[in-house]
C-alpha cells in the first residue's frame, strides 16, 4: 500500500514538473512565428527597397537621356534660327535688288553702250594690226546689244571680254600674215606688232620692209638696213628664236622718217 502510494505520488511530481513546460512550448512556437512572420515581412521589404533602387536608377537614367536630347534640341534650334534669319535677310535683299532691277537697267545699258562706242573709236584710232578679227569682234558686240534674247550679264562680260583682249594687245608682241593694203594694191606680208609702240611688215620674198606712221596714217618703206631686224624679230614673236634685243624704227610726232 505503502509502495502505490510512492509511485502514485511520483507521478503527480512529473506532470506538476512538466507542466510549466508545456506551457511555455505554446509561448515559444508564437515566439518563432513572429519570427518568421518578421522576417518575412523584413525580406519582402528589402525586396521592395532594392525595386524601388533599380527604378529610381532607371529613372535618373532616363531623366540625364532626356536632358541631353533637351540640349540638343536647344542647340539645334538655335542653329536653325540662325539659318532662317539668314535666308530671310537673303530673301530681302534679292526682294531689294527685284525693286531696283529696272533702275539697274535704266543705268547700265546706257553705259554698255557707251563702252562699246569708246572702244570703237580705240581701234579706229589705233594702228591697224588684225584688223578683220577686231571689226569683226565690234560688230558682234553692236549686233548683240540690240538683241532681247541676251541678258544684260552676258552683254557686259562680252564687253569687258573685248576690253581685255585690247589690253593685252598692248603687252605682247605677235607676228601674223595678212594682205597689205596701199591704195589699189593689195599683197600679202608678214606682220610685226610690237605691243601699240609700233607695227612693222616685211614682205614673203624678204626684200621689202615697212613700218606704220601714225602720225600721216600711213604706211613708209624703210631702208634694207631693218630688214633682218625686223626678220629675227617675227622669228621671236613666233618662238623660233630666243627674246633677244631689237633695234627697229620708232616714228616719233613730228619726226620726219
């Protein structure tokens, strides 16, 4: 009796000493939930920080992309602005120079005109080398100033053309064939212009020579002394022979030959 009573006791001592802890299992499973809630809820945080990381970075990427497009737009602006300020100011000077077209003709044909006339009257003056090719040139010019179907640029830079070639008359020297003209004859010799100083001729057989008067407007024979003066000198005018010194007749006014 005495025995039972020890091992009934015995075992109301382990469920008193058990006890406490089944009560405290309960406490420490809430315990781990909320644990494992916390961390969950930690972990789903983070995740949304490092979202809300990657898409500010994105956005800042974007807002520096927009931004360089921003400025060159700018700049591509500014440089169509200044293109259209520049085609407008084009655009009233040529509406300027349309107003003035019809005084710019008024005042330019006139003159044209008168330039041909002067250099008309030049080579009426001047002595008579080429004198087929220059009329030729000068009745091409009054023919074209009468015509509609050539604008005024094209009449001015034959003009100015016929202007240079006369100029250069006065810087060269040329040997040229052609007829010689005295009264009723007419024969062929050979040609020497010494810039304007003077003109000279020697005949084909080489026994004839002659030289221009400007002052009697006419041609005189010279002596047989000038004769192979004026030879080497067609010989250097047509580059068969090297420049070399000349000595030739120069007629002054007032001198008699």
């Amino acid at each position: 009796m005495h025995l039972k009573q020890t091992i009934k006791r015995g075992w109301q001592l382990s469920i008193l000493i058990a006890l406490p802890f089944l009560a405290n299992a309960g406490a420490l499973d809430e315990a781990i939930d909320t644990q494992v809630n916390t961390d969950i809820a930690a972990q789903k945080s983070q995740e949304k920080i490092d979202n809300l990381s990657d898409e500010t970075t994105d956005m800042l990427a974007e807002y520096r992309d927009v931004l360089r497009q921003t400025q060159s737009l700018k700049s591509y602006n500014d440089q169509l602005k200044a293109l259209v300020d520049s085609q407008q100011q084009e655009m009233a000077s040529i509406s300027e120079q349309l107003d003035n077209i019809e005084t710019t003709q008024h005042d330019i044909v006139p003159l044209m005109l008168k330039m041909v006339d002067v250099l008309t009257q030049f080579v009426e003056l001047d002595i008579p080398f080429l004198q087929q090719e220059r009329q030729t040139r000068l009745a091409a010019l009054n023919a074209m100033m009468g015509r509609a179907d050539v604008s005024l640029a094209e009449k001015y830079r034959r003009i100015m053309e016929a202007y240079q070639v006369e100029t250069e008359y006065g810087r060269t020297i040329e040997a040229y064939q052609a007829d010689l003209l005295e009264g009723e004859t007419k024969k062929t010799v050979d040609f020497l212009r010494i810039g304007r100083v003077n003109l000279y001729y020697l005949s084909l057989d080489g026994k004839e020579a002659g030289m221009w008067d400007k002052e009697d407007k006419q041609w005189i024979t010279l002596s047989d002394d000038y004769i192979k003066a004026i030879n080497d000198g067609l010989k250097v005018a047509r580059k068969q022979s090297p420049p070399d010194l000349m000595v030739l007749p120069v007629k002054t006014v007032g001198e008699k030959q």
